[in-house]
C-alpha cells in the first residue's frame, strides 16, 4: 500500500496518508466497499477536532485507522464489550473512546482510580 506524505493543517505536521482497497471494510457499514484515505499519524500530535483530511471530527479518522488495521500497536486493556459480549482487549482510539477489535463498535472509557487503585472502565455509549 503506498504511503503519500501531506500537510496536516489541523495539526501542522507533515502525516502519512493511505488509501485503503476497498476489500478492507467489505460487509462493514459505514464504509462498506469504499477505499478510505487514513492517516497514519492519527494519535497523541493529532489534537484537533476537525480532520482536515476528511473534513470531519478528528474522531472518525481514529476509528477508520482501527478498523483498517494498518496500526501495529495499540495501547489496550481487556474489559467486556457490552455489544458483542465477549471479553476483548479494547483499542484506545483517544481519551475517551476505545473500540472493540471484535465487533468494531465504539465504546466510551474512563480511567478512574479508587482507593489507589486505577481502574480501565468501558461506559455504556456505543456508536
Ligand atoms: S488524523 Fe487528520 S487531523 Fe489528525 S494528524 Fe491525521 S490528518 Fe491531521
Ligand atoms: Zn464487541
């Protein structure tokens, strides 16, 4: 897959972009049967809301880069995914929201620590 360099306005970086094959999301809405363009520098630089990529929440860009599978490492944790009901280890696409690598719904996450313990914790708000 051929990597093209570009100039993040957003982020005022240059950031890798690829554009999937279509084969990658087939049978997975919204994008089903649609090359996609990823940016492959989505992550901590990358802060502001809109993607000017895409021309949309920075957000949608961080899900695309999870479903395509083009990143090696992800930070996880393993909690259980209330929308499939299995027990996964969950991609942190940000601060608040984290997917679930088996059934690709997004999940938003909290970080809470009690009594000195710090707790990963998947909320109930799927997308
Ligand atoms: S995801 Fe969009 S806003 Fe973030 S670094 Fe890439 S091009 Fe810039
Ligand atoms: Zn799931």
């Amino acid at each position: 897959m051929e990597i093209q360099h570009s100039y993040c306005s957003a982020c005022d970086q240059q950031v890798r972009i690829v554009v999937t094959p279509a084969s990658a999301y087939s049978g997975q809405a919204p994008v089903a049967d649609q090359p996609d363009v990823v940016c492959l520098d989505f992550g901590e630089r990358c802060t502001g809301a809109m993607c000017p990529m895409i021309g949309l929440p920075r957000m949608l860009m961080g899900i695309r880069l999870a479903r395509s599978g083009l990143r090696d490492e992800w930070q996880t944790f393993q909690a259980p995914c209330q929308s499939c009901g299995r027990n996964v280890d969950f991609e942190v696409i940000d601060a608040n929201y984290a997917m679930c690598p088996s059934c690709h719904t997004r999940h938003r996450w909290l970080h809470l620590n009690v009594d000195e313990h710090a707790y990963l914790a998947i909320v109930d708000d799927t997308e």
